[in-house]
C-alpha cells in the first residue's frame, strides 16, 4: 500500500479526530478558568499566571469518540477504551487530590487486568540471537499466567514512563505523537504485516492516537495555552502500550520509540533508589531537567527530545529485523549515557 491509497484509506479519521480535539480545546480553554479547572505554578515556585490544566479530558473525550465513530467494536476495543476510562479517573483525581501513589498504581493494575480479560497481552517476544519466548506454558481458567504478569509490567510501566517526560510543555504530546504515526506505519507495512485487514483496527486507533496529540500539541508547545497533567500523559502512555501488543507484538518497536523516556525513568529509578529516597517521590533531576539545567531552553529540550525519539521511531518502522532493532536499541542506550555522563558532570545553569 502506497502513500496515496493509505491517505485515500486513513485521511476521513485523521481530520475527523485532529479537528475534533482542536474544537474541544477551544472549548476547554473558555470553559476550564470558569470551572477553576486550573494549574497551581505557585506549587511548583513557577512564576507566572495559572493556565488551564486537566487537558488529558479532552484527549481523551476526543480519542475515544473517534474510535468509536471509526473503529468497530470488539471485545479487546472495549476493554482498552474502559481501562483508558479508569487511567483517565485517577489520573483526573491525581492531578486535583495528589493522590497516594499506592493507589495510582492498584488502579493502573485493574486497567492492565481489564485488557488482558479484553483477548490483549504478550504472548511470545522476540530475542535476537536467542529466538522466539513464548509465555503461554502456564494457564489457569484460559488466563496465560506468565503471558499476564508480563503484560501487567510492560502496560504500567508505560504508562508511567509517559507520565514521567510530563515536565516540560510539548513532550509527552509530542511523544504520544511519533509512537502513533509509528504504530500506524507499522500496522499498515504489507512487509511486516501478510493480513492488512486484521491489522487494520489498531492502524486506524494509532492514527487516532496521532492526530489527537498532535492537535493538543498546538497548544501545548511552543508557549503552552493548556496543560494535559497526569491525566493525559498517563493515558497517552497506557494508550501507546496497549496498541504495541494489539493483533501482534509490536514490543520491541515501542520500545524504541520510547527508548529515551524509558531509559530516563531506569535511570531515576536507580539513582532514588542508591540515594535511599521514595522513588516515586519527584524531583528536578530527570533528563528534560537536567538538560533545561544545561541552559537549554524549553523550546530546544523539547525539539532535542522529540527529533530523537523520531529518529529511533522512523528507525524501527524501517528495521524490520529483531537484530537490526536489538543494535538500535544498543545505540540508543549508548547515546543515553553519553547524555547522562555530559549533563551529570556538567555545572548546573545559575
């Protein structure tokens, strides 16, 4: 399939669901200062006038009806849309609360546990040099056991990867945007992919998933006018690691995709943890940070950010190969931490 015949194929919902987030966005912004919907700079020691915030509901709202407009229902659509629905819950009462992180996580869980029930999870992952790992040797009631521990790992810690990068205007739509187009060229490849047809529901929800963060990243980047909070970064992320093991793994892809933030979140990770403090605990000491330290400003972290996720996303819509892609993955990491070694010794900006 050609660029032609997928624009003639895929271009009613790309307008439908760009045109319909930039609508509710409007909206959002004359409704959310009346309804107090607003963010708290002072919380954070940020100088400035409060701006809408709570945007992930209307990227949600959008996404969602644009599935529905175009996606045919199934039972694994409705599972991922009703654990989108919980994510964006306690994402909403998060960012309005500042709930307790246990609990986030317990309802991060049900999600996972609501699309595995939904037909969706990891069955078998790709090793280079090692072959095929199947996780579908231990079942109980028709559940694969180890197959759902391993979708329950990958789906939260997207999600909260995603939620991780949510620190500077721009990036985790910008994200959500490359990891869709890159899940929609993906799903649309006759080379990776012998049955288009079947392929065809989880091209159609990764464009949505496009169309809709690139909309919202009008407004979000390069001077934010509304800000999604946890509400949308973590649905955007719960969103983008259901897709990847949808009708086939796509594991390894988003992997790549999300190399970055990914490696970032390892990375704090440990350091909290060798520092004997709450990981989940935030600070000011991830990569967009240390970078804007740096005295990068916030437009050009951003556009170093995405510029390299796009490239490892072009990079693994090319590759089709688990070892091209295990090599992109070593490069990847490689760059991380030549990144890392930079900005952990380099003098912080005064």
């Amino acid at each position: 399939m050609n660029l032609l015949e997928l624009f003639k194929e895929y271009y009613q919902p790309a307008v439908f669901s760009f045109g319909l987030c930039v609508l509710l966005v409007f909206y959002a912004l004359r409704l959310y200062p009346k309804w107090g919907l607003m963010d708290r700079p002072q919380k954070y020691g940020l100088n400035r006038s409060p701006i809408p915030y709570y945007g992930g509901l209307v990227i949600f709202l959008a996404f969602v009806i644009s599935v529905l407009v175009f996606v045919p229902l199934s039972k694994g659509l409705v599972a991922l849309l009703l654990g989108g629905l919980l994510i964006t819950f306690i994402g909403f009462f998060d960012d309005f609360y500042s709930l307790s992180p246990w609990v986030r996580l317990f309802v991060q869980f049900l999600a996972c546990i609501l699309i595995i029930f939904g037909g969706v999870g990891i069955l078998s992952i790709n090793l280079p040099f090692l072959g095929s790992v199947n996780f579908t040797f231990w079942s109980f009631k028709g559940i694969f056991i180890a197959s759902a521990i391993f979708t329950i790992l990958w789906v939260m810690s997207i999600v909260n990867t995603m939620n991780f990068i949510d620190g500077v205007s721009g990036l985790s739509s910008g994200v959500g945007f490359i990891a869709g187009m890159t899940l929609f060229f993906l799903s649309t490849n006759p080379i990776i992919n012998q049955d288009l047809a079947a392929q065809a529901p989880v091209a159609m929800i990764s464009l949505v998933l496009a169309m809709v963060s690139l909309a919202f990243l009008i407004f979000d980047f390069p001077k934010p006018k509304i800000l999604m909070g946890d509400t949308g970064s973590t649905f955007l992320g719960f969103v983008i690691a259901s897709l990847a093991i949808f009708s086939g793994g796509k594991v390894a892809t988003a992997f790549l995709v999300l190399g970055l933030p990914i490696l970032d979140m390892l990375w704090v990770i440990f350091r909290r943890l060798f520092a004997g403090q709450k990981i989940w605990k935030g600070d000011l000491k991830h990569l967009h940070h240390r970078l804007l330290d740096f005295g990068l400003s916030d437009r050009k972290v951003v556009v170093l950010y995405l510029l390299i996720t796009a490239i490892f996303g072009f990079g693994a819509v090319l590759l089709v190969s688990s070892q091209q892609k295990f090599f992109m993955m070593i490069a990847l990491s490689a760059l991380m931490l030549l990144l890392a070694i930079a900005l952990v010794f380099s003098p912080r900006k005064n």
